[in-house]
C-alpha cells in the first residue's frame, strides 16, 4: 500500500496472512494480532519514523482495509510537535 505524504509517497507493506484487530473496551483499546500482523504494524511504524518522513504523515487502518471486520478504527500519525 502506498499512501501519500507531504514531499512525497510512503509503502507500506503487509506480510502475508497478516491479521490485526482492534478492539475499544471503554477505558483501553486491545490491538491483537497474530505474528504476521504484530510484524505488519511494527513495519508500519518503522516506515513513519523514518529519517525523511514529515511530520503529520499518517495511515488509516480500518474494518475491511486493513483490520479485521468488527474492529474499531486505527490511525497511525507521526507527529514531531511539542
């Protein structure tokens, strides 16, 4: 998947049989995955936090783009503000 960033584009990639869902349960949200998934989001994050990757870039993972069907939304946002 590649999304578009100030000053450019970011891939993101998804391991095969990747599986993530997001659960809110009130006071916590539960990010469960198997090994694929954990990996996949650990990915995600590493490419945000990239040396060249602007601040306010981000990734929006859903039910049926991303997540498992039932899950709650999932923003993943680099922000380098205060």
């Amino acid at each position: 998947m590649t999304v578009a960033a100030e000053g450019g584009a970011l891939a993101f990639s998804w391991e095969a049989d990747a599986r993530i869902e997001v659960r809110d349960l009130g006071g916590e949200v539960v990010i469960e995955g198997n090994a694929a998934g954990l990996r996949t989001l650990a990915g995600h994050l590493l490419t945000l936090a990239g040396e060249d990757v602007p601040s306010g870039s981000h990734l929006h993972l859903e039910d049926g783009n991303g997540l498992e069907g039932g899950s709650v939304g999932l923003v993943l946002e680099r922000d380098d503000g205060e």
